[in-house]
C-alpha cells in the first residue's frame, strides 16, 4: 500500500457485541477489532463446525494485526485468506466430519489514510461519512447476481427465498478468489461491519439512523438490540468504529490497545477445540469462567478448479472402471451423508421436520417430512415465516424437535397475544377496511 501523507496521525477508537439470536442454537459468528483492523466473520455448516472455521479465520487476520504493516497491506490481506483457506484445509484433513464447514469474512485494515479491503461472502461493510451510509462491499450472493442482471430489485432480493444462498465462501477445499479494494479514509469517518444477521432484518435506513448518533459502544449496543427487536433468526455481529485524530505528541510510541474478539472465537470452548491455533489476548477473556455470555460486547459461483498432477498412462478400460467406482462410491457418501441432515420448513402450510437436504430435485430437494406438526406457518410471526420460506437449518433431529418446539411457543404467544410486535392480525382485522378499525 502507498505511504500515507496525511500530517495528522488517525486511529481507531471500535466496540464489538455478537449475540446468538433467538432462533439459532448456539453462535457460528466471530468479530474482532484491533489497533489497525476491524473483522467479521460468519460460521456455517451446523454440525460441521461452523463456529471453528470463524474462529480460525478471525485467529489468522489478528495474527496480520499484531504483525508490523509491511509494503503492501493488501497483499497481505489476500495472503491471510489464503492462509485462512489453508488452515481450514489441515483441519478438515484431520477430521473429515468437519467437511462442509465454512465461513465468509469481511475484513478492513488500516494504514495511515488508507484502509484495505478483504471480502468473501455475504457479512457487510459499511461506511458512514457526513451522515451518508454506503456499503463498500458487494455480497456473493445468488440473489445479488439476479440484482446485477436486473431481473430483480435491490427491495425484492431483501425478501427473496434464496437470499442466504453463497456464491463465495472460505470452506478450506475450494479455492476462492476475495474481492480486494483500497478506500481513502478520513478523521470523522465511522465504519461498521456486521453479518447478515444484522443487515438480513435491519434496512440501511435504520442501520444509518442508528450509527448516526452515540459513540461505537452505544451503537453496537443499539444495533444488536433493533436487531433482537426484530426477531434475529440468525446470530448477530456488529463491530463499529471511528477514526479519529491521534493526540500523541510527534515521536511518541503508539500505545498497545487490547483487541476484542466476540462470538464463537471468544468462547473457550471453541479455543480448546483448535489447540493449533494461537488466538490473541483480548478484552473478553475471563479465566473464571468456561465461556463467556452468548450475547458478548467490549470497546476498547463454482470455484476454479485446481492443478492436478500428470498421471501415468492407464488403458481406458481400467480408468473407466476407476471413475465408475469412485462415482459410485460418491453417491453412497451423499446418501448417508445427506440423511443425516435435517432442517425445519413447511409441509403443506405446517411446520414440519424435514430429514435431507432441501437442494436438489423435486419440490423438497433430497429431503423428506418426517414429522409434521399441527401448527399452521400462517399463525407464525413474519419473520419466522421468512425463515421458514428458506429453511432453518438443524445440527440433528433432537435440535429440529427444539426449533420445532420454539415455532410452536411463537405461535400460541400470537394467537393468545394478536397484538405482539411481528404477529399477525387477527382475519377479522387482516379483512376489514375501516380505517378506524386500527384506531
């Protein structure tokens, strides 16, 4: 990155919080800021251990915060996804049951005036300047490439059924090429990151709005809670921080600042579980406690396919053999694989359990009902029927039961509480039109 030739030095002043949401069972986001570097990052695979593949991308971008700034930031932005998608690699070759996790990450790294840019995947970047918000990055997303095309708007992707489906993620098996940029950055300026947990239920105007006033602690804070508010059917991370004037005299040594990290790469648990990872000293830590608090908060497209290696001459016969066999022996890994999955959707207007996948072909993928409840999706609140729409998933059966169980208390609390925050009307109310009747 070019020498910065600002005369006034800037630092960052950030907070953090990550909260598990009301639907998830437990957190597969991680968040971290620093001195010089702000990151999100958005676990996923369930069982597959999405928590660890955040945890470990997060581990490696606040290794490259603790490193001095070299000739060029944004190479080593890309060199630490590259060593990001690698680590997960070992990991998965060491424990093939974590096969199928993955994570995106957004991350933004400071030098002087200038600030890089890494992202894959669908967690955001945002940047507030004289109270206008724009999202400085693009999710690889399938609703986003519909977006692009101009077969649909930026309002009915917000809605769409497939609007979590990735293009891009880090999964340590498919090499992915991030999105890299660099932005001129200026005192004043306020930037956040989140994950989609956050910009899935907020609109920019309510995200501009809340980021428009207060200091980062109290934004997180209040994101976090709108976030809740409106249901949070996935894990929430928001990280917001300011750049501001540096008051150090010229020659003084930049003080050390404790980073924080939030989510899945704060809880102990998951730090035990990657032993060959060196995690930073940060401001969450308790060696008191096992784990901290689920809801944590500090200041302070098909992938490029890979070079193969020449192989020696074989008849066609016996190669042709070779591929049926292992085509063979690939189906019935996806078999036994794919009905070990289950996930919560609807059955012909009620909520049901689902074992498969739902990709694949027909109506319901490579999945079928395997428990069909009474409640009706229609008595549910808005935001779980959307959730429902696409699919929640569930690590095994006993936690579809538990997400099942949860759908169903949602449902009696409106139809003994009509009036609760994101229910929906009473059909006398939804078919009147006397405007008085809502007075």
């Amino acid at each position: 990155m070019p020498e910065s030739h600002v005369e006034t030095p800037l630092r960052l002043r950030y907070s953090a919080r990550s909260d598990v949401g009301l639907v998830r069972q437990g957190n597969e986001d991680s968040g971290y800021a620093g001195g010089h570097m702000l990151v999100v990052a958005d676990g996923m695979g369930g069982h597959a251990a999405g928590e660890l593949a955040s945890s470990t991308t997060i581990a490696a971008f606040a290794e490259l915060d603790r490193q001095p700034p070299g000739e060029s930031v944004l190479t080593a932005m890309a060199d630490t996804v590259e060593a990001a998608h690698e680590e997960l690699g070992r990991i998965i070759g060491e424990s093939p049951d974590f096969s199928g996790m993955g994570t995106t990450i957004t991350a933004m790294s400071w030098e002087g005036d200038r600030v890089a840019i890494a992202h894959v995947g669908d967690s955001r970047a945002y940047l507030l300047r004289d109270g206008k918000l724009l999202q400085v990055t693009k999710d690889h997303t399938f609703v986003q490439t519909l977006v692009d095309a101009g077969k649909i708007t930026d309002d009915e992707a917000a809605h769409h059924p497939k609007r979590n489906l990735l293009m891009k993620a880090l999964d340590g098996v498919h090499t992915v090429e991030p999105d890299l940029s660099v932005r001129e950055v200026k005192a004043g300026d306020r930037f956040l990151l989140c994950s989609d947990g956050l910009s899935g239920v907020l609109s920019p105007t309510e995200i501009r709005e809340v980021l428009s006033s207060g200091d980062p602690t109290g934004c997180v804070t209040a994101l976090v809670e709108r976030a809740l508010e409106g249901g949070a059917p996935d894990n929430v991370t928001v990280v917001v921080a300011d750049l501001v004037t540096d008051d150090r005299e010229p020659g003084d040594e930049e003080p050390y600042r404790m980073p924080v990290v939030v989510g899945a790469a704060a809880e102990l648990r998951n730090r035990d579980r990657l032993p060959g990872i060196d995690f930073p000293e940060d401001s969450t830590r308790d060696p008191d406690r096992a784990d901290p608090d689920p809801a944590t908060a500090a200041e302070a497209d098909a992938a490029p396919s890979t070079p193969t290696r020449k192989r020696p001459r074989i008849s066609w016969l016996v190669g042709s053999l070779s591929f049926l066999a292992i085509v063979l022996i690939g189906m019935v890994g996806f078999w036994f694989w794919a009905n070990n999955q289950y996930y919560v959707g609807e059955d012909n207007g009620k909520v049901a359990i689902y074992q498969g996948i739902p990709d694949g072909f027909g109506e319901n993928g490579f999945s079928k009902a395997i428990q069909t409840s009474q409640t009706p999706v229609s008595s549910l609140p808005e935001y779980s029927q959307e959730e429902l729409a696409d699919t929640i998933p569930a690590s095994d059966l006993d936690s579809a039961r538990n997400i099942l169980v949860q759908l169903q208390a949602q449902a009696t609390q409106c139809t003994e509480k009509p009036k609760t925050p994101g229910c929906p009307p009473p059909p006398g109310e939804a078919a009147t039109d006397d405007p008085a009747a809502s007075s």
